[in-house]
C-alpha cells in the first residue's frame, strides 16, 4: 500500500479526480458569486489550508523570503493569469467549444516541454497518442453539449483558452525547474495564496461586490474546491520534481479530467445522463492512455538493460 501512494502514475490519476470534480462545484458556486471573486476566494483558503497542514512557520517563512521572486512569477502565471484567461474565454464561447480547447492542454503542454527540456522530445508514440487523447476529448465534449445552430465562434474567445493552455505549459516546466530548496507544499500554499489574493483585488473594479444570496450549498461547493486545489496542487508540483518525470508525459493524464468529469455530471446532474457517444470518447482517452503507458515502460526497461551491459565493461 505504501509503494501504491508512491507511485508516480497513482498520484498523477488521483490529482486529475480532483481536478475533475471542480467542473460540479464550480456551477454550484457561480450561481451565487461572480468568477474572478469566486476564484479569488478558492484559492486564497486552499493556500491557508497547505499553510496550516506544513505546520512549521520559521520553515515556511525562511523558504518564502528565499525564493520570494520564483513564488511571485509562479502565483501571478499559474493563478492570476491562466485563471483569467480561463474565466473570460468560457464567458466567450459555447460550453462545447471552451471544454474541447481545455482538454486539448496536454498536447499544448507537450509542445512547450519540446523546446524546454533536451529529454522531453515529441517522438512518434507520444505525439500520435497525444492526439488520439485530444479526439477522445472532441468525442466525450460534443457527445455531451451539442453546438446551438447560429451561435457565432469568438475568435477572442478561442485565442484567451489557447493562452489559457500556453500559461499553463510555461508554469508546468517553470515548476519542473525549481529551486532544489523550496518544498511543494510551501510553493503551492504561497502561490495560491498569494495568486487568490491578486484575483480579488482585481475582482473589485471589474466585478464590484458579486456575492449573492447564499445557500448552505455555496459552502460546501466552496469548501470542496478549496481543499481539492491545495491538495491536487500540491501532489502535481511534488510529482514534477521527481527525477525522470517527463512534463509532457506526466500532463497526458489529464486526458483523465474530462472522462471523470463526465461520469460525475451524470451522477449529481440531474439533466445528464450517459450516451454511447461519451463512452466512445473515454474508451478512445484509455486507448491514448494504454499506448503511452507501455511505450513509456519499454523506453525504461531498455534503459535498465542498457545500463546493465554498461557495468561489466566498466569493471573491466
């Protein structure tokens, strides 16, 4: 069981169940409070919470004022700003169009990780399964919302979410890079924070005051979303640290998010249902999965028996 809570895929799976069930509350919240506001709020508790659980002030402060600068540029890239290109973009487009864009961010991820590291090079496999994955997404989104005839396509729209997925591509490799003496948790903690900060200041003169009339419901909704964001958050920066975790590899389980996040709408939603058209589209995901899992696992067990001829010949 220890070995099973180590286990870089294991915990990658976890994070993306996390991040999928953001999809339900995010819709319980937005009915009672404005985007940027809610976001705002989110995320400042989430950084509390990881606050809380490191449990070491003069660590957490030591490390905070050390690398100061890395947690700005991290907080205002991965929260403020892909956060904002998030939110206005959907507000553009149709629901379908926007999920499409969103879940295609691995291969967008990838393209990035291409240019950053000298071991993280779109080879065949990875770049066919990529694609395959983003299929299965077109397949599960449009099965699920059908594009209203005469809805026009924002080209703003479209262009905000592909920043959306650029920003996070730059964030996921910047994270990778990090300095060897700042933990997860104190990065993730501050960086939400401090990102959630920032998006409320902004959400006042764009937004004014949005909260609503609340139910018991918005706090649930906003308690769920707090502690999934500290803790998928921090498993995702403490994976990207990992020796041999690739960025573009370990980004391809987000393919996960939608599937997930569909069987989740079909059981709290009560207008969604399951459709073949949506099975196909995960079944498609998995075959993505399936193939990149194993030609990940072959490339290594090569290196093992690389290394292995290696030895002998060194001792001689």
């Amino acid at each position: 069981m220890r070995n099973l809570f180590s286990n870089t895929i294991f915990l990658a799976i976890i994070a993306c169940l996390l991040w999928s069930s953001a999809f339900v509350g995010v819709k319980i919240g937005l009915q009672y409070h404005s985007p940027f506001q809610f976001a705002g709020v989110r995320f400042t508790l989430s950084g509390l919470m990881l606050f809380l659980y490191f449990n070491n002030f003069k660590e957490y402060r030591r490390q905070l004022f050390e690398n100061s600068r890395f947690i700005l540029l991290i907080a205002l890239l991965q929260t403020v700003v892909q956060y904002m290109f998030f939110y206005a973009g959907i507000n553009l487009l149709p629901a379908s169009i926007s999920a499409l864009i969103i879940g295609a961010s691995p291969l967008f991820i990838s393209v990035v990780s291409h240019f950053s590291f000298h071991n993280d090079k779109m080879d065949l496999v990875k770049t066919l399964s990529i694609l395959v994955g983003v299929i299965g997404v077109g397949v599960i989104t449009f099965g699920r919302s059908e594009l209203p005839s005469g809805v026009k396509i924002s080209l703003w729209g479209i262009a905000l979410l592909l920043m959306n997925n650029f920003v996070s591509g730059f964030s996921n490799v910047m994270v990778a890079k990090k300095p060897k003496g700042l933990s997860p948790v104190v990065l993730s903690s501050s960086s939400l924070f401090i990102g959630g900060i920032g998006l409320l200041i902004i959400s006042v003169p764009l937004e004014g005051f949005g909260l609503r009339a609340v139910a018991p419901e918005y706090f649930y909704a906003l308690g769920w979303l707090s502690f999934l964001s500290a803790a998928a958050f921090s498993i995702w920066f403490t994976l990207l640290e990992r020796p041999g975790v690739k960025v573009s590899e370990l980004n391809t389980w987000k393919f996960l998010v939608p599937v997930a996040g569909a069987v989740l709408g079909w059981v709290f939603m009560p207008d969604e249902s399951p459709d073949w058209v949506s099975i196909s589209g995960m079944l498609i995901i998995a075959c993505s999965l399936l193939v990149l899992n194993y030609s990940n696992r072959r490339a290594a067990r090569q290196i093992k028996r690389n290394a292995a001829l290696v030895k002998p010949e060194a001792s001689l």
